[in-house]
C-alpha cells in the first residue's frame, strides 16, 4: 500500500478543491499517523474480517419507499437567491469546457 | 483483418420517463423547456435535504433486471460517487456499485437479428441511480438547469460478448424496445434518453476467446448519444485498433477512456487508465438498506407485458402473420399497440397488419410523426376496411379515400357513399358482358385459341364500361363462365 | 427566563407575563450574553410574540443551532461558506416547533457544521464558558449550551455527532439530550457525518427536554431513516418508577486504577460519579460494574474520525458557493469553487476532509473505512449486549470540568482518549443519551451520562429525572466563579 505521502495530501486536496499550506499539509500527515496506528491494531483483532461493517446508524429501519407523487417546484427566486451569478431562471457560471464524464 | 476477432461490451444509459416523480426527489420528472422549472430543493443540493427512495423508480428497475434474468438483491441500498462537477449540485452521484448488490446481477439477454439468427448478450449489471443537470453553452458562460437532475437512470453493463458492430446497434435496438414495452421509458434518443459507453478490444482469431488472457487492450468510448454513433464509433475503433495490430504498433493501442467525436467521425483521447478517477465509493447512510420482498418481485414479475420477441411470436402463431408482418410491427411499442386496439375492435388480423405495414407506416415515416398523432386511428381505418368488406367500395376506393381522409382530416365514413357502391348486381354484370362479348369477337376467338391472358383484357373493358365499380369478384366469375362456354 | 418551561407556561397561561415580555427579556439577554460569551450568530430582533395555546411551548422563547436550516433567517453552520446562506425553508424539527407556538430569538455559534469539541472554531469567533469566560464550552452546541446555561431561555437546539450536545451540556451545568437516531428528522440539518448525525436540545432539566423532543420528534417523509415515535411520550412517562433498574458502568473507564498519571480533577470528577452511583442504590436502582474489551475501547476516537471525516467530505461538497454561499473568484469553474473552499472552510476542517478523503481511496478502503465500520459494529454489539442485562449504562462525562480555552493549564493524557470519547458509542448505535449535571469540581460543573438501548428513551428519561429529582443541580443558572 502506497505510504500517505505530502505530494498525496496535495493530490488529494486539489480533487477535493481545497487549497493547503505546507504547515497544514504537514498537520494532516501527523494527525492521520494517530489514525493509521489505532486502526492498524484493528487488523490484529481476531476474526475482525468477517465483521459486516456498519454503514447506517440502526440495523433494523422500517422504512416505506416514498410513492410516486409529484410535489410542487420551489418557486424559481427561492432557488436562485441565494446564488451570486444568475442568468435568467438559471445559474451561471463560466464557460464549462470538457467533460469528467 | 478478418483474422482478429473483435470484443465489444456496451454500458448503456437509459432515463426512466415513465415514473411521475425523479427518483430520490418529488419534483415532478418530465423534460421541460423552461429551465429549474422541475426541481426540489434536493435537486439543488441544498444543505439538509435529504434522498427518499421513488417505489416506482425502484418498481420499474426491478422490472428491467428480471427481464434481463438477472438475479436481484436480497436487500437494496444506494451508494454515492464522488466527484466534483458543475452538473453535480451535491458533487456526489447517488448509485449503486456493481459489483457490490444493486437491481440486477448476471443476467443475459436473447438478442435477435435482422435475418431472424440469434445471439446472447450476458449482463454484468443493471443499476438505478440518478442523472445530473444540464449544462446550457453559451459564448463564454455556461447556465445550469436542474430539471434534469435527480432523474431515475437505468445503467446497463454487458459483458463484452459482442462481435460486431450491428449486433451492439441490434442489442441496444432490442434494449430500447423491452424499456418502451415495459412501460420503462420513452427510451428516445432524440430527447437524449439513452446514452452509451462502448469498450472495445481485439484479439487474434487464432486463439481461445474463452481465456480472458488472450483478450487485447480494453478501450473505452464514453458518452456516445445515437445508436448511428455507436456503429461509427466501434467501426473507427476496430479499425484504429486493427491497422495498428497488423503494423505490429498493438503496443500503442492503450487502456485509456476516448470519446466519439461525431464531426470528424473519429475517436479522441481523453484520459489513461492510469489517471482512472478514485470515485470513493461508500454506502449512502441517509438511504436505509430495505428488504425486496419476493412477493414484490412475483407482483412485477406478472405485471411484465408480452415483449417484443414473444409478441412477435404470438402475431405469427395466433393471427397468422407473415413474419415480415410481425417483425416490422413489434418493433415499435405504439406499433403494436395500434395493431392489437384493431384487433380489440373487431378487425382482421392479416388485413390490419397489411394496412399498418403499408399504408399507415409508408405515411408516417414519409410526414416523421409518432403513430400516436396518425389521424387515422383504429377506429376510423375500421370505416374503411369495413367499407371493403361489405363491398361498399373497391380496394382501390379504399385506398383513395385513406390519402383523402388524412389529406382533409375527415372522417373516412364522409366520403364513403352508396354512389361509389360495387356493382354487384348479377344479371346487371352478365348483360353488360354478353354485350362486351358481342363487341369485341375477334379477341373472343383469340381467347378461344388460348390466348389465356386476354382474360384480363375483358375484365378491364367491364371495369371501364363501370368506372371501376363492378365487383371484380362476380365480374371474374361470370366472365369465366361465358368464355369456357364459348371454348 | 431563569424559569421552567412548565413555570413560565402557567405564567403565560395566568397572564401574568405576556410572550412578548419574555422575548424581550429573553433578546435583552441575548445581547448580554453575546457581549460576555459570543454565544450568537444572529439575533433575531424581529422575533414576534405568538398565541398562548395549551401547548406548552407557546409564547416561549428558545434558540437554534445555526447548523438548521431556518426559512427567511441566514443560516450558516458557523462556516465562512455559508456566512451570507439564507434559506427559503425551515428543518423539520424547527418547523415543529414553530408550529407549536415556540418563539425563535437567536440562532448559536458552534463549531464548525458541528466538526470540533471546542465550540472555537465557528466563523464569528470563540464561545467561552458562561461559569468561566477562561474556559471552553466545548461544542459543537457551544452556542445552545452557553445560552441556556446563562439563562437566555429554557432550551436550546442541539445536534450530535460524536457528543456535540452532552459534552458542552456537562461543560456548562445543564442537560443535554439526543434520542435514538431517527426520532427526531435531519431534515433540514446540516450534515457533518449521516450516519451519526442526531438532533437533540439543550435544557436546564430532563422534564423540559421531555417537552421539548415530544415536540420536535415523529416520522418525517423527507427523511427515510426518521421513524414512527407516536407510540413514545417522554413527558407524560418521566416519572416512571426506577426502582429495581439495573445500571451498569464500565470498569476500564471508571476505575482510577486505569489511570497513569491522574489529575486530581479526574480523580475528584471519578469520587464524585462513584457517590451518584450510591445515591443510584439509594434510589432502588441496581448497579454494577462491567468489564469491556480495552483494546477496543482505545481504538474508538480513531474509528469516530474515520468514519465521521470520511462521511463529512462527502456531505459537504455541495459548498462550492456556485449555488449558495459567497461565489469564489477564478477564471473557471473548478477555480472558483477551490477558491471558495479554501477561503471558507477553517484549516481544521480541511484536514479532515483530506483524512476522510484518503480513507475513502479505493486502495484504504479497508484498512480504515471498512475496518473501522467493523469495530463500530464491534462496540455497538457490546453495549447491545450490555442492554440484554441492564437498563442503562451510566458513565461520567469527559475527564473533569470544561478546560481552558489557552489548554496551557489541562494536563491532557493519552489515556483519558477514551474516558473523553466514549459519548460516541451513542451515535454508533443509535442509543438514546443524556447527559445530566452531578456536581462541581472547584466551583465548576461536571456531569454524568445515562444511555440506553435505541426507542427506549423513556426508560433512560426517567432514570435521569429520578436522579435529577436526588440532586440539587436541576435549573441551574451559571454564574461566574472568577
């Protein structure tokens, strides 16, 4: 497995768009050692593989699947008041060249 | 290069149109022109909303994957996909991640071509997730529109059992029929409801295309919005990949993503395998997992239409349709639906699919319109062929009164009259032949020294004398009569 | 506004106050507060007085965390991202109570969208200890907790995470609340982490936290994992007899024993819970001590950051300020949304989202993500079957009183992590917690917790009103002790 290295933060903060300063980039590697060290001991516990991972907070929701029925649009001024660059009903925002997918 | 062997596998996008609502959202799922006109504030990423789950998006893609005999998830549960794009208000795409559990699991599908051979297309998967918004260019802008995000989408994989590039375009054509008789979606292209991925790869035809290690390098177009573009885009490929191959260059030919680019007709990079995206897949918390009841899936299971293969089948062994007949009318939905309300009304099988197959399609794809909008619905061509049937009017009449009908926008029955009745009357047709006979004796003696073709000759002269009203049934019987008389 | 929700109702109810007083009252000391404390994001100074009803809330004042989301009222999460965010609809949960008549008069500082214990790192500043202005609140619900301990109004909204609203509850003197996970609807919360996210309220006794979540709880159809509660009446059934309840505590976190170097707070903070456990007996109640795996127990703070860092990286990347929040500046879009991302969030926050981030790498995903999924199940299993024997388990909370804001007086030790953290066992299972004041350590509160097993919040109500009722810490109002 590939070490958590400074040029990874760095990596990992541009995918996240976030911006760090060397300090921070430091801070990371430092506090995640902690992280990496109590987690490692995790592989030693014994038959920890065939534990199912808990994903939601309750094991056993009742939960009903919403019927198909429509609800009204939020009003158009609702949904763009809060937005710095609006064009007409839209949002706008330099041009978008390229595609991720 | 015949002596490579070509692996296609497709992913194959397709918008579900036939729910109310989007998928994790109310807002109503509908394309609409005027822009974030569909949309709750979920469809906006607004912080503190949260999914819930459409039953009926949830319905619908069960469907989809017992159709495609895939084996369905003992409980269900949604994923997200991080990454950050403007069409991605949450920056995260809620999915499901084959091959973790999602609708439907190794499936296949019987896939049928033109000359009636058929092929299986294995399914990896089939998996229900959520479409993004769109993005409006303009100069130097770009405007979002949220409409379109949170719609229902039915992601299908297959596996790269494919051979050809028709055989892709055949699969998807199969694919998007079952979704419009599932009542699934529209699957229209033109709306930009279906959206393709293709991977491609070559390999020698000499070796074992069972043992995955003789496959070639895996190549993967994204994003290809026609099935025209699909056949362009694997045709290219194999070609780019081929010439390659046979230069001994196969080493350029690399893992990477392209994309189609339809002006030039050509594939272009966009990304290495290497620089694959690291999506950071993880169980969506705010989505219960919930049980899929076997009861719910025998419910759907019955509640799946007659498809179009066994439809077909049905046409040819239940009404006796040719099979060309039955073929041309399974392939679209609406076709069918418009040839069974002919039946449900009362017409005759072979005579309906006839006008469908001639007349109606010749007429619609000549005006490019749905055959929901043909004026003349079942009910009114009855008018016609019943007019047919009783005798009222010739074939020829019929067929002169459908183009007028459609031509005016009036009912077929307006121009149907007693006037332009058949002369039907026996002794009335048998004067007027004895007279015809009379006039015209040398061709009578002709006739008689077998000139057998001179038959019809006679039965145009009546036609003539009746301005095409004589029955040409009665008018055959009687001239036959008189003439072997006369031999 | 020293008073009780049930007192200051019969005031209301006998006009002999009026809601309009109250909000005075109640705004006068908001600004006070906000002077000494910094407790607020925003004032509402248009608060307006409403019917009294026979509901109990009607005409009272109370505050919002500013992580809900509240219609017409900015609503930022104590993040630079969202400083001008105003949004057009209300949480659930705050239109619940809004319906019944209950009066907004201020939205509180936290921490961050709830990412910190400090209640330091909100956009607007540091909230200090209304006992001690030297010492922190601890958060996130630094704001709530501050306010309703210095007597702003009877309660004050919560959410928790990890321990957001009993940490800062045992911290400032007063009770803090979270039911089981899904009682009261996220709707309109602000997510840090989905899968541990809870709200909850901040109150000067268990009778109004009753109140309060009967109000704000019940099933929701914005929210799947909300749930049918109707069945449940906290107020009604707080009384109920605790005699023969069985309580246990957990040796490995009470045991000074375990101890290296312990302070003398944590030894007297240690004493004084082991005399509540008496005053349990007293009560009729059974208590025992237990004992759990120590090595799962030391690896809980490092499963609560992975998994909490991991869901909260996701959850808010939708602050890119293209749709809300100020717009970044840049010549694209991916420069523009980097831009506001690192003006807007604090460094702290930021270096959780890139830990989360690198837990979530395909390649990681096992090692931390998964495993530590696998030791949440682990402890939840544990205190699941702790419930098979007991009622309740009953812990003392954090290693002492609120520390100090510089930190350059709190002697922090490796192995106090646990004693510090074990709230969050809480969150991973869903379980309903309360934290309750139990007495003072050189003139400032500390705290006990009472938690039980999930939808059996009534049972682990009336323990701590029973105990409450033995204790001389009900409505306490802090007062400067230097």
């Amino acid at each position: 497995m590939p070490k958590f290295t400074s040029e990874r933060v760095d990596d990992l903060a541009a995918k996240l768009l976030i911006g760090l300063s060397p300090e921070e980039n430091q801070m990371v590697l430092d506090e995640f050692s902690i992280i990496d060290e109590n987690l490692g001991k995790v592989e030693d516990f014994p038959n920890i593989k065939k534990v199912e991972p808990m994903t939601h907070c309750l094991d056993n929701f009742t939960c009903t699947l919403r019927e198909d029925k429509i609800e009204a649009s939020i009003p158009i001024e609702d949904a763009l008041k809060n937005c710095d660059s609006v064009e007409g009903r839209e949002i706008e925002v330099p041009k978008v060249v390229g595609g991720e997918n | 290069m015949a002596n490579f062997i070509t692996k296609i596998g497709l992913e194959m996008h397709c918008e579900m149109s036939k729910t109310n609502s989007k998928v994790f959202s109310s807002a109503k799922n509908e394309y609409c022109e005027i822009p974030n006109s569909n949309i709750r504030p979920l469809d906006m990423g607004f912080p503190g909303t949260l999914p819930v789950v459409n039953k009926e998006a949830v319905r619908l893609s069960l469907m989809a994957s017992i159709i495609l005999h895939c084996r369905q998830p003992e409980y269900m549960y949604f994923e997200r996909k991080n990454y950050y794009y403007p069409d991605m208000p949450k920056n995260y795409q809620i999915t499901q991640n084959p091959p973790e559990d999602c609708v439907g699991m190794e499936g296949f599908l019987d896939v049928e071509r033109e000359d009636g051979s058929q092929f299986r297309v294995g399914i990896d998967n089939i998996h229900l997730e959520e479409d993004a918004a769109s993005l409006d260019h303009y100069y130097d802008t770009s405007c979002i529109d949220y409409n379109r995000a949170g719609v229902p989408l039915l992601e299908l994989v297959t596996n790269p059992d494919i051979h050809s590039a028709n055989d892709a375009v055949t699969f998807l054509e199969q694919m998007r029929s079952i979704y419009q008789y599932a009542n699934i979606s529209e699957a229209d292209s033109k709306k930009g409801q279906i959206r393709c991925d293709v991977n491609v790869s070559i390999m020698d035809a000499n070796l074992d295309e069972e043992n995955p290690e003789n496959w070639g390098t895996k190549v993967e177009i994204k994003n290809i919005n026609s099935f025209g573009g699909v056949r362009d885009a694997i045709n290219y490929e194999i070609k780019r990949q081929s010439e390659l191959k046979s230069l001994g260059r196969y080493n350029e030919v690399e893992q990477e993503t392209r994309r189609w680019d339809e002006e030039s007709g050509t594939t272009i990079r966009m990304r290495s395998k290497v620089d694959a995206i690291d999506y950071k897949y993880f169980v969506d918390p705010n989505i219960p997992k919930f049980k899929i009841e076997s009861s719910w899936l025998e419910e759907i299971k019955k509640s799946i239409p007659l498809l179009p293969l066994e439809r077909k089948a049905k046409y040819i062994q239940e009404y006796g349709l040719s099979a060309y007949d039955a073929k041309v009318i399974v392939k679209e939905r609406e076709y069918a639906e418009y040839f069974e309300t002919c039946l449900e009304i009362g017409m005759d099988a072979k005579t309906s699919a006839n006008w469908l197959t001639t007349q109606i399609l010749g007429e619609i794809n000549r005006i490019n319109i749905s055959i929901k909008d043909f004026y003349l619905t079942p009910k009114l061509l009855k008018q016609i062929i019943d007019a047919i049937k009783n005798g009222t009017i010739s074939s020829k009449q019929a067929k002169e009164i459908f183009y007028q009908a459609l031509e005016e926008q009036k009912e077929p029955s307006s121009y149907i009259n007693s006037d332009m009745a058949q002369i039907s009357d026996k002794t009335e047709l048998e004067n007027m032949i004895t007279k015809i006979l009379e006039e015209n004796p040398q061709q009578v003696t002709e006739y008689k020294n077998g000139k057998d073709n001179l038959f019809d000759y006679f039965v145009g002269q009546v036609m003539k004398n009746t301005h095409g009203k004589a029955n040409p049934v009665i008018t055959k019987e009687i001239l036959k009569d008189k003439l072997d008389k006369k031999r | 506004m020293d008073k009780t929700i049930e007192e200051l109702h019969e005031l209301l109810k006998t006009k002999q106050i009026t809601s309009k007083e109250l909000i005075v009252e109640s705004l006068k000391k908001s600004h006070e507060v906000q002077e000494a404390y910094n407790a607020f994001v925003t004032i509402l100074e248009e608060a307006e007085e409403t019917t009294i009803t026979d509901n109990l809330l009607s005409g009272i004042p109370f505050g919002i965390k500013d992580n809900y989301s509240t219609k017409d009222i900015l609503s930022t999460g104590s993040s630079n991202t969202l400083k001008d965010y105003v949004p057009f609809f209300n949480a659930t949960a705050v239109q619940k109570l809004i319906d019944a008549g209950a009066v907004p008069v201020n939205k509180t500082v936290l921490d961050e969208f709830g990412m910190g214990g400090t209640g330091t790192t909100g956009h607007t500043g540091i909230v200090k200890n209304p006992w001690d202005p030297t010492r922190m609140t601890a958060g996130s619900s630094a704001g709530s907790a501050c306010a309703v301990a210095a007597g702003v109004y009877p309660y004050a909204l919560g959410s928790d995470t990890g321990d957001s609203i009993r940490k800062p509850a045992a911290y400032c003197g007063i009770v803090g609340y979270k039911p089981t996970y899904g009682m009261i609807s996220r709707y309109g919360l602000f997510p840090f982490a989905s899968s541990l996210d809870h709200c909850g309220v901040l109150t000067r006794s268990v009778t109004d936290a009753a109140i309060v979540v009967d109000t704000m709880k019940g099933i929701d159809e914005h929210d799947m994992t909300s749930w049918d509660s109707s069945h449940i009446h906290l107020y009604e059934n707080r009384n109920k007899e605790v005699k023969n309840m069985k309580l246990c505590y957990i040796k490995e976190l009470c045991d000074i024993e375990f101890y290296e170097n312990p302070t003398e707070e944590l030894k007297m903070h240690l004493e004084n819970f082991k005399e509540k456990l008496e005053l349990c007996k007293n009560l009729g109640m059974e208590v025992e001590e237990v004992s759990v795996n120590q090595k799962l127990l030391d690896t809980l703070p490092s499963v609560y950051v992975a998994i909490s860092c991991a869901e909260a990286t996701s959850n808010m990347s939708n602050l890119t300020g293209i749709i809300f929040g100020p717009r970044g500046e840049g010549k694209n879009v991916t420069e523009m949304m980097m831009d506001h991302r690192t003006k807007g969030f604090s460094p702290l926050i930021k270096r959780r989202f890139i830990i989360g981030s690198y837990i979530l790498q395909k390649e990681n995903q096992e090692r931390y993500f998964k495993n530590a999924g696998r030791v949440r199940r682990l402890l939840v299993d544990t205190w699941k079957k702790l419930y098979e024997s007991y009622d309740a388990v009953i812990l003392p909370v954090g290693s002492g009183p609120a520390k100090h804001l510089d930190g350059s007086k709190d002697i922090l030790t490796k192995d106090t992590a646990a004693l510090e953290e074990h709230l969050q066992i809480g969150n991973f299972g869903g379980f309903p917690s309360i934290t309750i004041p139990d007495g003072f350590i050189n003139g400032l509160p500390v705290a006990l917790n009472i938690t039980g097993n999930c939808y059996e919040d009534e049972k682990i109500l009336s323990i701590a009103h029973a105990l409450e009722q033995a204790m001389p810490y009900k409505n306490q109002i802090a007062k400067e002790v230097r």
